[in-house]
C-alpha cells in the first residue's frame, strides 16, 4: 500500500509542481514526494519525525480541517517556522481517513494558485484516498465480511453461529460478555455505509492493546464488542474513552456521551443472541437515564429490561393523569427520586435542590390528585414503571 501511496503523491507532485505529504488521522507521516524547492522547518522536521508536532497540529486543527470536507488554506505561522499550506481531506464516502499537504512557497501571499490547480489532481487524490481506506484493516473486504459473520451470529444465524465458534478470538475464551457501544448522536445517520465503516475503525481501534477485548464489529447507530468476562470495569472504561476519539475523529462530529451497555455473562455461543440483546438494553437504558452513567451493566438497569422484551411502552391511568395536570413539572420528578433512593426524602431534597418540607408538599398534592397514595403498594408499583415506561418511550432506536 504505501509503495502506491508515494507513487500517487509523485506524480501529484510534480502536476502541481510543490512539495506534498500525505499524514493519517493521528497525524503520522505516511507519504511524501521527493520534489520541493523550498521545504520550511515545519516540513522538514515532519519527514525526519514522521509525526505532527502538538503546536503544529493544534495550529492546523484551528482552522478547522477535522471536520473539512473541501480543501482548507492554512495561514503561515513564522513562530512555528511554518509557511502556508493547503490541506486537502482525504475522504470515503464520508469517511475521514487521512489529510494531503500542499505547501506553498515562501513568496506566495496566498493559496489561490494552488487551489485552483487541485482539480488537475483529483483522480490521484481520490486512489491514495482509497488505498488508506484499504489499508485499514477495519475497512477491508476481508474485515468487513467477517464483522458482517459475526453480526450475523449475534441476531442468531445457525450457522454464523456455528463458524465464529472456530474463530481464535473466540473458542477457548468463554466466559464472554457482550458491549454494545453506542454514541446517542449518531443514531441516524445520513450516510448509513459510511456509518458502518466510521463505527467499525473506532471500535476496531479503540480496543486494540486491550486484551479482554477479542473482536469487534461496526453497525449503522452502534459497535459491539466480545469480551472475555471479568468482574472489573478498567478495560471497559479504557475503551469507551478510546472509542470517544476514534469516533470523532472519523465521523466529523464533536466527541459525544458514548455509552457501554454489558451483557450477563454467558459460556454458550447459543446465548450469544440473548447477550447481545441484553447489551444493546443496557445502552439504550444509559441513553434516556443519565443516572445509570456511562458504564451500564444489564442487572442493574431494573425495569428498562422488562420493557426491552416488550413490544410496547406500558401505559398507567394515574401517570396519565400526573402528567396533565403537572404543568410545572415538578410531581413526576419528586416521585421518580423518592421511588430510586427508597422513600429517603432528604436525599430526594439534596438532588433537587429543594428543600425536604416542599419534598412533603408536593407528595401531598400528588396524593390529591390522585386520590391514592403514591408511597403505597400497587400505585406506587404502576407509577415507578410508568415513569420508566416515558423515558424508555425516547431510547434510542438501534
């Protein structure tokens, strides 16, 4: 791959007539042409280093090309030792894989002549585009087809079951656990295959080094993981803060809540379906409880479970009834907090800051309405799920 890379970057080079580079997204030097008159200390300290300086990146990120998609003028920075450069993002189908650098010459007060001769390079830009694509393991056609298996066991295919039973990441690692990572913003994306490919590298890279982690998959709103099961959260808190970053940088949006839904641990590849379910639950629980926080094992969501399996939100004539005539909504909140802290109304007051008399004030209006107390057995059941029911109504559909 990078003998191709750098006979692109040559021949680019010498259309154009300018040094150029070529640096992946953690800004590590992948190619560069031979050809350049006047080469600043910037460039020249990069092709000895081959990695970006920190004050050289964060002065290129300034300017916003994470998150370009057309080419980006780069001002000369004379502190830095650094002339003007244009950088053109290398992009798949939406997918960032790297950036091309144009540098201009000493004496040029700008970047018009070079931007206007990019259109003459196009085609060498869109095949080192599809080579880094290529290269990344996680996107290629071998990868793809094997993540695709592998989704494929986890919704329940007989036989995709059958063949990842022999795969080396997973026969002889049981227990397991399943991960579904899940980044809430990103669960409609414009380009579903670009999607996949941004979902997949993250995972593929935010787990690597971490050996509890045995093989990852990308899917249009979410990634999975295969665990080996352990009782410790330190590999799974290493790879949300990875997975944070790698999505970011691939997808162009700002780094989001990412959220790490655990299954139960299972020995059978047979319960595989099931734990991935049960992953997926756990994320979608993070997403509309904030409480949960961001590491969210299957036990611990309670009801959020029972209605993963259902195939509609419950429905509550009291809640209904709470929530019409709560127009400052102030009751549901109190009653949620008083149902997950176990009736202690000082803590209750704590969290909302109020004081705990109007804790009691407002339990007794919704006694009111109600005409039932909503600290007793059956009503207190049915409002608890019902609360749960509307926030599970805005989970994230993946």
């Amino acid at each position: 791959m990078r003998e191709g890379v750098e006979d692109l970057v040559e021949t680019a080079a010498q259309k154009l007539g300018r040094g150029l580079s070529v640096e992946d997204l953690d800004g590590l030097l992948v190619a560069y042409s031979s050809n350049q008159s006047h080469a600043d200390p910037v460039r020249v300290n990069f092709l000895l280093s081959k990695r970006v300086p920190a004050d050289v990146s964060a002065w290129q990120l300034s300017h916003g090309i994470a998150t370009a998609v057309r080419p980006v003028a780069v001002p000369p920075n004379a502190d830095l030792g650094m002339y003007g450069r244009v950088c053109v993002p290398l992009l798949v189908r939406g997918f960032r894989v790297g950036y091309l650098w144009v540098q201009q010459e000493p004496n040029e007060e700008s970047a018009t002549a070079i931007l206007a001769a990019l259109p003459s390079v196009r085609l060498e830009v869109e095949l080192i585009a599809g080579l880094l694509l290529d290269s990344n393991t996680a996107a290629s056609a071998h990868r793809r087809a094997r993540e695709s298996r592998f989704l494929a066991a986890a919704a329940g295919d007989k036989a995709a079951l059958s063949e990842i039973a022999g795969w080396r990441e997973v026969h002889g690692h049981a227990p397991w656990q399943m991960v579904t990572l899940l980044d809430p913003a990103g669960v409609s994306p414009e380009d579903p295959q670009a999607a996949v490919v941004a979902t997949s590298t993250a995972a593929m890279l935010a787990t690597a080094g971490i050996d509890p982690a045995l093989f990852t998959a990308g899917a249009e709103t979410h990634s999975v993981v295969l665990f080996v099961h352990s009782t410790g959260r330190a590999s799974h808190a290493a790879v949300l803060t990875h997975y944070e970053r790698e999505l970011a940088k691939r997808s162009g949006r700002p780094a989001g809540r990412v959220l790490v839904g655990i299954s139960e641990p299972f020995t059978s590849l047979r319960a595989l379906p099931d734990a991935y379910a049960q992953s997926k639950i756990a994320a979608q629980a993070g997403a509309v409880d904030p409480a949960l926080g961001e590491l969210v094992d299957v036990r611990t969501v309670g009801a959020y479970q029972l209605m993963g399996e259902l195939g509609s939100e419950p429905t509550s004539v009291y809640a209904d009834l709470l929530v019409e005539e709560d127009r400052e909504g102030e009751l549901l909140p109190v009653l949620e907090e008083l149902y997950d802290n176990d009736g202690a109304v000082q803590a209750v007051a704590d969290r909302l800051h109020v004081h705990r008399s109007t804790v009691y004030h407002r339990i007794a209006r919704v006694r009111k309405l109600l005409g039932a107390d909503p600290l007793g057995g059956r009503v207190r059941q049915e409002l608890h799920l019902a609360i749960k029911a509307r926030r599970w109504a805005g989970r994230p559909r993946i």
